[in-house]
C-alpha cells in the first residue's frame, strides 16, 4: 500500500487545527451544565410563559412588563430568586437576583451568571 507523503503545509494545518480545538475544549473546563427543571418544577409566569431553565428565564425577562415582573417579586417574597435556588440550585444567582428590582437589571444577573454554564 503506498504512503501519503506529509508536506510542511498539512502538517502546520493539522497543527493548527490541533490548538484550535484544545483552545475550544478549555473553554469548556470548569463550566457547570445547565439545569432543566423537571416538568412540575417548571416555573410558571403570570402572562402564561412557562420556564424550565436560565435562558428561558433570561429570554423572558428581555420582554416582561414591570407589572408581570412585581407580581413575582415583592418586599415579601421573590419568586425567581425562589426558584433559581431551590429548583435549579444556585444559590449564589438567587442572591444576586434577590437585589433587582427591574426586568432588565434581573435579567443582567441572569446573563452574567450564565457564563459559567455550559449551554
């Protein structure tokens, strides 16, 4: 059988595609996986969505009125921050999403903490 002769280009190629994908892979390294919640922990917003994750969170506080948003978190309670920590445990999330007041500065919290998952 004959022998492919490597040349200097295809091996800096494969060396190139090489680092490329370790760069990927490392990136990967110490990202938590993304919980879903199970169907009767989903959590169910009053305009009708239902949320089984983070970025469903993060995608539904991008559009949600003040009015849907305070229904959920008062002075008494916050439901969010409720469920991010005992639905999809993060409790550091539930801390920093306890301190918005707004939609759009939850969702803030929620886009920062994403980075550490994997999605």
């Amino acid at each position: 059988m004959p022998t492919k002769k490597i040349t200097k280009g295809e091996s800096k190629v494969s060396k190139t595609t090489a680092k490329s994908a370790v760069k990927k892979s490392s990136t990967v390294k110490g990202k938590k996986a993304l919980t879903q919640a199970p169907c009767e922990q989903c959590f169910w917003i009053t305009d009708g969505r239902v949320l089984s994750n983070l970025t469903e969170l993060r995608d539904a506080l991008a559009s949600m009125t003040d009015d849907v948003f305070m229904y959920h978190v008062t002075k008494e309670r916050n439901d969010f921050a409720d469920w991010i920590e005992h639905v999809l445990q993060d409790a550091e999330l539930a801390s920093s999403f306890r301190k918005s007041k707004k939609p759009n500065t939850a969702r803030d919290v929620v886009v920062s903490r994403l980075r550490i998952y994997t999605i």
